[in-house]
C-alpha cells in the first residue's frame, strides 16, 4: 500500500459518503448551496489505489458526463502523480462554473472502504451519512431490489464504518439524514463550522437532493419525510421491517447513532459498533468480541 500525502483544502474540500440512497446528494447539495464549494455527481477517485490505476466504473463514465469534462480527462488523469494532481486537474477541466472552488466528491461507497479512503486522503474531512436502515430498504425496494439486496448494501457500507481508524475519527463526522430533515438551516451551520469554513444562510429555495428548486421546504428534503409507513400498507410495513431485522440484527441500532464528530459521538456510537464488530468476529469464528477502540 502506498503512502499518500495531504490533499489541501483549497482543491478538496471534503468527503461525503454513506449508504446508496440514504441521503448523500441532499447533504452535498447543503454543504455545495451552503459552504462556497463545488459537487457533481459521484466521484470515485479514492476507490482506486492511485490515479494510475485509473476510476472504476461506472463513476468513469458519471464523472466525464456530470462534470462536463473533456474526453481525454481520464487519459490525463492516469498520469497523474498524486489524487492532489488529479483533483486540482478535475477542477481545472470541468466546464462546471466557479473553479476557484474546493470541490466536494460525494460517492456513497466511500463509507464502505472508509479506512482506505482516509489513508488514501490524509487529512480530508468525511460526512458520513447515516439514514434509518428501514428508510433506505423502502428506497432499495422502490427501485426494483430486494431487502436482501438492501440489507447487504446496509450491512457492507456500516461495516467499513466501524472498520475504520478511531485514531481519524477527529476527520469524520456523522450526519443523521432525519436531522437534516428536521432542521437543515441548523446542520449547514453545525457543518460549515466543523469544516472551519465561512458560513453563508441556508436558503430554503436551493436545490436539495435530486427535485426541481423553488420549494420551501425543497422537495428534496420534503420527500423524506414521506415514510414508508405512508406507502406501505401496516401489515406489510411490519413485514419488511422482520425481514429486514432478520437479515442484519443491528440494524435498528443505525438510527440510534447522533449527529456530530465521531470522536465525540462514539460513546452514544458504541452499541453499533460492538455489534458490527462482534458479528464479524462471530463470522471468523474466533472466541470474543473485539474492542472498537483497540
């Protein structure tokens, strides 16, 4: 494994990760209509070792059509020599406005691959974005996937989390996505403060998630509030969420977690991570839970 070196704050700004649909673009958005900063779609640059080892797809493929990028960008990017080159040149080349940004690269799937992701990114800020398990299984299902497909995307995602380093915790900070549906001019302000950034007022009337602007509350966080216990029949809702329990244990434990720093809010955490841990020392078949802070 490679060492990497810092990527300054004035080219990334900061990490957002967390489930797939679990509420990633609404908390980009916040932090791009709130913090002076830039965010397309996904990024997925830090999926990959080094530049030379090029960006996965699809988020190759997203990332030329969403920040308007030039056709030969990944050509380029492959010779990088650091994921500051390659940042600083994905800054340089999109066509999207207000280049003197420091970009956000929002990929969900960083949260499953935290621990590589902060040792590839020393000293980015991450939001990790946590969202009620059974939210997001009724978001999986809407889109044609099964509860086991959600609850093995839950259980991938939470486990990189509780893998990752608590000596970093200090860059991280978890965001409840109900939090922010219950107040978001109050996270972007909490956020913009832990990111050390110059606070500009939540506007009610910017694009939030993937709906039209020109709402207030925007659809986008609106939507949220439509639980599933609107769309699903009761005995059904109490179905999917048996199944579900079935299938990951500790999923209840998720939604229990607090909004904050994660080195402040790891005690509260500690459940879900003794549960995760334990549950992954259960699979190998050794004799005892491990220590979260070990």
């Amino acid at each position: 494994m490679s060492d990497h070196a810092p990527i300054p704050r004035d080219v990334l700004g900061c990490l957002v990760a967390g489930y797939e649909k679990g509420g990633t673009t609404l908390v980009k958005d916040l932090l791009r209509n709130t913090g002076q900063m830039r965010g397309c779609f996904e990024g997925g640059l830090l999926l990959a070792e080094c530049p030379a080892e090029g960006i996965p797809e699809p988020y190759a493929a997203q990332l030329i059509q969403s920040w308007e990028l030039p056709a030969d960008f990944l050509e380029r990017y492959r010779a990088c020599g650091s994921f500051a080159e390659g940042y600083r040149l994905l800054r340089e080349l999109s066509l999207i406005r207000r280049k003197e940004l420091p970009l956000i690269d929002k990929t969900p799937r960083y949260m499953a691959c935290l621990a590589d992701v902060i040792r590839r990114a020393p000293g980015t800020p991450v939001v990790v974005v946590l969202r009620d398990p059974l939210q997001v299984t009724g978001s999986w299902l809407r889109l044609g996937n099964s509860v086991a497909d959600a609850a093995a995307a839950i259980r991938l995602s939470t486990a990189g989390l509780v893998a990752a380093p608590l000596a970093a915790a200090g860059r991280v900070h978890v965001v409840q996505l109900a939090d922010v549906v219950a107040d978001p001019a109050g996270m972007a302000a909490r956020l913009q403060g832990w990111l050390g950034r110059e606070y500009i007022p939540y506007d009610p009337t910017h694009q939030l998630g993937t709906s039209p602007p020109g709402l207030a509350p925007p659809m986008g966080v609106d939507a949220d509030r439509v639980t599933n216990a609107r769309r699903l029949p009761r005995e059904a809702l109490a179905a999917l969420e048996a199944e579900l329990t079935a299938l990951v244990p500790w999923a209840w434990l998720v939604a229990r977690v607090p909004s904050g720093p994660l080195d402040e809010v790891i005690t509260a955490a500690r459940p879900l991570w003794d549960a995760v841990a334990g549950e992954a020392v259960a699979a190998r078949g050794l004799p005892g839970p491990v220590d979260p802070a070990g």
